[in-house]
C-alpha cells in the first residue's frame, strides 16, 4: 500500500509527541450546536480535526438520520472560524459529490459501509483523481481482510492520504462495552502496514462516555497514532449517541491525563508486540476449551453406551495404548514428555469420573 504520511499534509508542533485528536458531535444538529461545540475544541491543542455525522447510518429506522446537506455549509463555517479541519461520514458516490462540493476537507468511511465492497468500491470510483484524505473504520464485523479490502479500493483508486479508524466490533453477546475492541485486529493491520496511521475511536468501542478514558490510554499504549473522540455540549441531549459523548471540557481533562510514550519508546513496540501474541494465545486457548468440550460431549456418548452394556469405566488396556500413542505424537511435535503425560493423564481422570458420575446416577435411579 502506498501512504502518503500524516505530517506531510497535516502540520503539527514539531516538538508535540502528542497523539492527534478528531472531535466533535456524532451528528450536526443545528449551525450553533456545530459552531459552539467547534469553539470550544479550538481551545485544545492537540484537536486539529472536527468531525460531524451528516448522513447517519442508524441500525433501525425512525432514528434520526442525519440533517444531511444543509448542514455542510456549516462545515465550511467551522473551518473559516475555528481553522479546524473538517470531516464527515460519506456512504455514497452522492454524498462524496456533495462533500467534495463544499469544500470538506477529510472524508471517513463508517463501520456499515466498510463491510459492503460495493459501496466502498462506489466511493473509490467517485474518489478517483481527487486528492483528499480518507479514514476507513473497520468494518463492523470483526474481518481483517475486509478492512484492508476497503483501505486497498481507496489506494487503487490512486488515494494515499488514508488513515484507519479502530472502532471495535459487534458481537452477540456483549462484555464490557458497546463494541468488542478485540485489539488483536488492529494491531495485525498495524503489523502488516506499519506506515498506515491508527486511529483509534473510543467512543463507539465503548458506547458509555464513563469508559472512554480508559480506552483512549489502552489504545495510547498500544501506540496508535491517535484518537476520535464523540464531543457535544450537551451530551444528554445529543440526537444520537448520547451516552457515550463528552464535553469538550471532560475531554480537554482526560487528554492532559493520559500518560504518554516516549517517542520512539521501545516499550510501545513491546506492548505491540506482546498484545499480538496474547491475542494469539487466547484464541488457541479457546479452541482448546471447544475441544474439550468436544471431547467430553464423547465421553458422554461412551458412558452411555458402556452403561447399557454393564462394562467398566476403566479399562486398563485402552487407556495404556492411548497414552502411548500420545506421548509418541507429541514426541514427534517436540513436547516435552513430562508435560503431555501431565496433561492426559488429567484428561483420562476427568473421562473416568463422567463415566463413573453416570454409573452412579444410573444407579440411584
Ligand atoms: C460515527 O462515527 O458516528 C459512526 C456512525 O461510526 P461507526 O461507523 O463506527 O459506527
Ligand atoms: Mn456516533
């Protein structure tokens, strides 16, 4: 992938090592709300960047959609005031004409629309020849090579001022926050592009503004390059997002609080590093629970079938072969004896005690 980078067409203090920020409401709701709320962030050093939803993809209808074209001018207004740069959310080759038409700085592509390659393949197409930056949030399913499908229609198309977003992914059952970061992901496109800016958005990781803290230091730890943040004057009142959005003074608090890395600290490409492999390893580890689940369900089967037939739980013979065939198996992988003996030994006596809990609760019945 060819980048163009950041610095080069966005100036910053040179002596800052501080992560770039984008803010501003998830939707512009009216001139004041846009022009009060840029104000305030001018007042922020590291915000260069202003961004307001126009056209909003809501997961249900009657939600409120976006006011749509007549809130562009008030973006040009906010650059003329404020200097901020300005972005917004584009999902159409028409939205694209229209943004490019008043003269919107920077384009994001939103989490639906990534994952649907004909679209970001429309916005590619109606990108073509135009130099502007475009930031492409991951797609909303938890597919890596979608999010770099999208990244790569956009430099096909010849764009190379592009910059990820990270906004998490949705999944069923949901833990801590709105969208599971699963960092794992972000952190393979960031391996894989190390030149390709990462953002990352935590207020739609987290959809609670009382979170957004904490994962705004996670993803300065992990050092990406910055942060977009949900900012409103009125976050209760917001027409959409609501719960997860800050006041410009909450998040002028939390930037001057997070702890930063040094520049070119090599505990960042540690902590980097490391949260790969622990990604790695937690998903060997939950296939090694499926299986064991797999395998017990199996047990069961046999128990079953053993307790119809009146044979032993235990049959000396079956379980001397199978040891055998396994430490020669792991032999061959390299594993340490001591280690595959431990481990199937406590399997066969997990085996045993479900065959012989069968046998007993046969009885009692
Ligand atoms: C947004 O940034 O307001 C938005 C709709 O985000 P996403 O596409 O990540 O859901
Ligand atoms: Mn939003």
């Amino acid at each position: 992938m060819k980048i163009t980078p950041i610095s080069s067409w966005l100036p910053r203090h040179s002596h800052s090592n501080s992560p770039l920020v984008i803010a501003g409401p998830c939707s512009a709701e009216s001139m004041e709300q846009v022009l009060t709320t840029a104000y305030a962030l001018k007042n922020i050093p590291e915000v260069k960047i202003f961004r307001a939803g126009i056209w909003k993809p809501r997961t249900r209808p009657n939600n409120f959609e976006g006011l749509g074209e007549i809130a562009l001018p008030w973006l040009a207004e906010v650059k003329k005031q404020t200097g901020l740069l300005t972005t917004t959310e584009v999902a159409t080759a028409k939205h694209v004409e229209l943004c490019l038409e008043h003269g919107v700085d920077i384009l994001w592509i939103g989490a639906r629309t990534t994952a649907n390659p004909f679209s970001v393949q429309e916005i590619a197409d109606a990108l073509k020849g135009v130099d502007i930056p475009v930031m492409i949030k991951n797609p909303i399913n938890a597919d890596l090579q979608l999010w770099i499908g999208a990244l790569e229609r956009m430099n096909n198309a010849g764009l190379t001022k592009l910059i990820a977003i990270h906004r998490g992914f949705s999944v069923a059952d949901k833990l801590e926050f709105r969208n599971d970061p699963l960092w794992r992901i972000p952190m393979e496109l960031k391996v894989k592009f190390p030149e390709l800016p990462l953002l990352c958005d935590p207020s739609h990781i987290t959809g609670e503004r009382e979170l957004v803290q904490k994962v705004c230091q996670k993803a300065i730890d992990l050092n990406m390059n910055g942060l977009i943040i949900e900012t409103h004057p009125d976050p209760n009142k917001a027409w959409s997002d609501a719960a997860q959005q800050i006041t410009p003074e909450k998040l002028k608090v939390i930037l001057s609080e997070i702890s930063l890395k040094t520049e070119h600290s090599t505990n960042a490409d540690f902590g980097l590093q490391l949260s790969i492999f622990r990604g790695q390893i937690d998903r060997l580890d939950n296939e090694l629970l499926h299986i064991l689940k797999l395998r017990t369900d199996i047990v069961e089967k046999i128990a079953l079938a053993k307790s119809e037939q009146n044979i032993t739980a235990l049959q000396r013979s079956r379980f001397d072969h199978l040891m055998k065939e396994r430490l020669e198996a792991g032999k061959t992988l390299g594993l340490e004896e001591s280690f595959i003996k431990e481990i199937f030994d406590s399997i066969h006596e997990q085996s045993v005690k479900l065959q012989t809990d069968h046998f007993e609760s046969k009885k009692k019945n």
